[in-house]
C-alpha cells in the first residue's frame, strides 16, 4: 500500500467547485470530487500555518499548550511512525516556515525532503536590493516595522527570478513530486507530501492565470495581491474587494492546474488500485467577509475553520461520494497509521477516518480549534461556540516547551527569565517543560466576547445566537472537549468555566452581566458603555501612560458636559482625540481605534 497528501496551505472551500463554487475555475477539484469522497464538516483544530502542521504530526491539540512552534522533542510524528515500520516518507515541498526557527523539526522526521525557495517573503538568496535596502535601514533594524518592509521587498526581489510558470515554487515542488510518483509507482510502502504554499498571499501568479479572470484587466484601483490582517477600511469599495478575491482564485486554478497532474499521474499507472490520496489545507481566509482580511486577529469564523477535505481509500473505492460527519486534522496521522497497518501511539488524540469513508460510521461528535491565547472554540456541525476570556484574564496564557522558539526568533532573554519548569504535560512522556508566559493577540479576544452561531441556518455567521440554555450545552461541550485534550488549568480560569460540575443557564445569564461591569470603566462615574468605546478603552488603558489616560478622561467629561448620563460610544472618544490630538497625528491613531473597536 501506498499513500499520497497533496496538501495546501490557505485553500478555501467556498472557492471550489465541490462545495458549491461557481465562477472560479477547479475543474481538477470537480475531477477529484468524482474519484473521491468529500468531506462536508472537516474542521481545523490548531491554528495557524505550523500549529496546523503540529497536529498533522502528532495528533493532538495543540494551541491549548503553545503557540506557533517546532515538533517538540516528547511529540509523535505520523511520518516518523511511518518511517519507524519500513514505510518510506517523503516530503516535497515549497513551505518556507519549515526552514525557519519555528518550523525547523518538521521536515527532518521524513525519510527525504525537498525544498523549493521563493515563496512570499522568503530570506532564499542574496539581491543586490536587498543588500542596499538593508543598508538604508541599518539604524532602523530593532523598529517592528522594518521586519515587514524588509520581508515585502525580499518578495519583490524573488518575484523577479520567477519569470515563467517553470520558475514558480509551486510548479517546481509538484514537478519533484510527480518526478517521486514516476520513479516508484510500481513499488509499495511509501508516502509521499507534496505541500505548497500556495494559496496563501500574495495572490501572485503568471498572466495566462489572471487572463482566466478578465475583470482583473479591466480594474483600475489599488492593484494589491498581499492583503493585510486588517479590517476592511471605508474607503475600500466592492470593486477593490473583487479585484482581490479574483487574484485568489487565478491562484486557486493555478493550483487547480497542478492538482490535474498528480491525477493524471495516477490515471497513467492505475495508482488507484493501491494507494490512497488525501487533499487537504491547513487552514481558509477571509477576503472581505465579515469585513475583515486574513485571519489570526478575529474570531476563526467559518471561511477561516471550515475547510475542504478530499480521501481517496483504494480498499473501499468510494467515489463520487460525500461524508457529513465531522473530521478535522488530528484524524489524518491516525488515518495513515491505520491504513498502514501501524500502531497508534497512545498520546495521539485523533481518530481513523476509514469507518466515516467505508461505511459512513461518524468518528466524532465535536471538533475543538483555535488560536493560542485567543478564543478557544468548538462545533458539533451545527453549532459553532466561540468562548473568549475574561476581562482581565486574557494574558493568563503559557506556552509549554522544550523548543523555545517563535517563528522567526528564538523566545527573548527577559521572557524566557520568566519561565519556570512545569510538571509533566500528559503528552510530554515524563519531561519537565518550560512554562513561559506567553504573547498577546495583536487584538484581545475580549473586544469580540463570546459568541455562538448556528451554522446550518446561519453559514454566514452574522446573526449570532442568543440562548442561554443552548449556550450552556455548548459551553459543557467545550469543557469535555478541553478535558480530553488535556488543557492546563489556567485555560479554564481565563474563560471562566468550572471543570468539576455542569454549566446551567443561569450560570450563563449571571456571566454576561459579571463580565459587563468588569469591562466597563469608571472614569465616568456610573454611565453604560458601548461595546466598541469599552474596547478602545480597554486598549489604551494597556497602551497608555496613566496621565495620559487620565487626560484622555478629563476632555470625555469636558465634551459630554451636559449630556453626562448619555451611553458612552466611539464617538465620544474619536471627538476626543481630535481635541487632543494635532491633524498629521490623528490618522493613525483613528485607524488603530477602527480596528481595535471591531466586536465581529
């Protein structure tokens, strides 16, 4: 037996075909779909990029315990089990964050690895650019900002060696992949990863993909294919949103196109009979829904954590059909295990896939997923429940390590002066690990508070549920989840849920309006807030000196002298800042208001 991942990274299910796309181009999906089973609840777990691969690896969940990180040293890795049994794995591969400090021990665990260079802002090589933009900024080399100057024009700079569709990483890792298929088709015991980066930003492809979208021609605006992790700004029209979303499906088809080619390879030597195909992502995107762009700052809403998944089982043969029960990450490494006939570490979490594909036997009731320090979530499949912590407990967050790195840095001395050795994890086979205090969010999951949506009435996720009783089972649901992942117990203080009894109704009710008067500051005297001013304030008062937030207090009276007892909105803070503030400086500070106001 044998088995193929063709795994992407951003690829989003509502821009193919297979789950009810109908304007962008994947005919190879439409194939795949035909020639597979398709998954209709297939959930992420931890996010983003290498969280997602983490669990790949070892099969459990992961963002409750760290954030962005390597393999630890106590994980299992699938590849590696694999590797251990006389199967050969092999990783194919243009993702450029397995070769920086927070990827480093992930390719390492197959047999062989190949790497191809150049995507988005990869270190890949020397330019002579590169070299006189470092110069220029020499003094500016510990602002936070130059980080992401340097990074933008590196891209630039590997654009311009990507000249024709040869050039491109992407065709270059499948190139090496179906070079891998046609040398071993006709032998047995292997895996094999072919894993791009695409299509993940910037939304770069060559022109005969951008021509398959002829309003790309036609649009005049902003020609951006990098958008940020940003709200989307008022002056950002639908035309400039379409213009993105049409640069992400060219990449899509793009990626379409190379898919065709493993299928074709499979087609040609019959890889049907004896091996199994796998498609999968990490993660989606958000490319104006919601109003919002990327991902990471906001709640993960359905375009982020609902995501395509394709399996094709060569004992079973299933074709053409769909799986409503629910899946998610973890549940690919036991897969493969199972399909080898290798034994399932018993720290894995996830569960076998072929009784859902063989005979449509569900394999799980939930899925739990989330970013680190942010909300943690979880789904039945009709149900999505967003917990988001405390005011005041959202930093009551650690990450538990023995590999002490960030994505592109090792954790700082002051931090890591903080740390402490923790007991054992569960999973951590005996090992003391480091507890270190972990990151913020760049926006404090507070701002958007708790959330529930019913995603089978409401996929769009913009009528959010108000039910105490059905918040209450969500929320048990959530701490059984969090109990067999084996969360720390400073997950369950900074959300506020009780781990030795169940959650009534009432105990809901009581929670909102707790949390209520502890978000809502009192430098007005006894007046209600708005959501959005308490999440200005509550940012500044993290952000600003206290005479400087005591100033700000003193002009809010000043403005509202006479309507005192009026609910205190955005607009009440944005006039002070105009008051306070000279014109060339408001700007920035009024953007940064927008973003961290957003409650959705």
């Amino acid at each position: 037996m044998k088995a193929i991942m063709v795994m992407y990274d951003t690829l989003c299910r509502n821009f193919l075909g297979p789950y009810g796309n109908d304007w962008v181009k994947t005919p190879s999906f439409n194939r795949l779909a035909e020639n597979s089973v398709t998954f209709e609840r297939n959930y992420v777990c931890s996010l983003p990029c290498m969280p997602a691969r983490r669990d790949l690896h070892n099969s459990r969940v992961n963002f409750l315990q760290r954030d962005w990180g390597p393999l630890e040293p106590f994980d299992d890795s699938m590849p590696e089990e694999l590797k251990k049994h006389g199967i050969y794995t092999a990783l194919v591969s243009d993702h450029y964050h397995y070769w920086e400090d927070g990827g480093c021990t992930y390719h390492s665990r197959y047999n062989s690895w190949i790497c191809h260079r150049g995507q988005e802002g990869d270190f890949c090589r020397a330019d002579r650019s590169m070299v006189k933009l470092t110069a220029e900024y020499k003094d500016r080399m510990k602002d936070p900002q130059t980080a992401g100057i340097l990074r933008k024009a590196q891209d630039q700079a590997n654009r311009s060696r990507q000249v024709t569709e040869s050039d491109m990483p992407q065709a270059r890792t499948f190139a090496d992949g179906l070079a891998f298929l046609e040398e071993n088709a006709d032998t047995d015991n292997w895996f094999l990863q072919i894993e791009t980066f695409d299509p993940h930003e910037p939304f770069f492809t060559q022109p005969d993909w951008q021509s398959l979208y002829p309003e790309l021609a036609e649009y005049t605006g902003n020609k951006t294919d990098w958008p940020g992790y940003d709200p989307v700004r008022p002056q950002e029209t639908q035309e400039d949103i379409a213009y993105v979303r049409r640069l992400y499906a060219a990449l899509t088809s793009m990626c379409d196109f190379y898919l065709g080619k493993v299928l074709d390879c499979m087609d040609k030597h019959d890889l049907w009979k004896d091996t199994m195909l796998i498609v999968n992502t990490d993660h989606g995107f958000l490319l104006g829904e919601h109003d919002w762009w990327g991902k990471t700052v906001m709640p993960a809403y359905e375009e982020i954590s609902h995501t395509p998944l394709f399996i094709y089982d060569p004992v079973s043969r299933c074709h053409g059909q769909r799986r409503s029960g629910l899946t998610c990450p973890l549940d690919l490494p036991v897969t493969l295990l199972d399909f080898f006939g290798v034994p399932v570490p018993d720290d894995m979490q996830g569960h076998s896939l072929l009784p859902l594909i063989r005979e449509n036997k569900p394999v799980r009731d939930s899925v739990l997923f989330g970013f680190h320090a942010s909300h943690v979530a979880v789904t039945d499949g009709q149900y999505t429940y967003f917990r988001a912590p405390l005011a005041g407990q959202s930093a009551n967050c650690f990450d538990y390590t023995l590999m002490p790195t960030h994505m592109r840095e090792f954790f700082s001395i002051e931090d890591l002066r903080k740390a402490e050795f923790a007991d054992p994890l569960p999973n951590s086979k005996g090992c003391r690990v480091l507890k270190v205090p972990a990151k913020g969010c760049y926006i404090n999951p507070v701002n958007f508070g708790t959330k529930l949506y019913d995603v089978e009435k409401d996929p769009r996720q913009t009528c959010p549920v108000d039910d105490a009783y059905l918040e209450a089972r969500m929320t048990n649901l959530l701490v059984r989840e969090m109990k067999k992942a084996d969360a720390p117990l400073e997950q369950y203080i900074r959300l506020g849920l009780p781990q030795d009894r169940e959650i009534t109704s009432e105990d809901i009710l009581s929670c909102r309006i707790e949390e209520e008067a502890a978000d809502t500051p009192d430098c007005l005297g006894q007046v209600k807030w708005t959501k959005e001013a308490r999440n200005i304030w509550r940012a500044w008062a993290q952000m600003m000196p206290p005479e400087a937030l005591e100033a700000a207090s003193g002009t809010m009276l000043q403005l509202r002298a006479g309507h005192a007892e009026k609910e205190v909105t955005a607009d009440d803070i944005v006039a002070a800042v105009k008051v306070m503030l000279p014109p060339e400086q408001q700007q920035q500070i009024l953007y940064f208001m927008m973003t961290v106001a957003r409650a959705d």
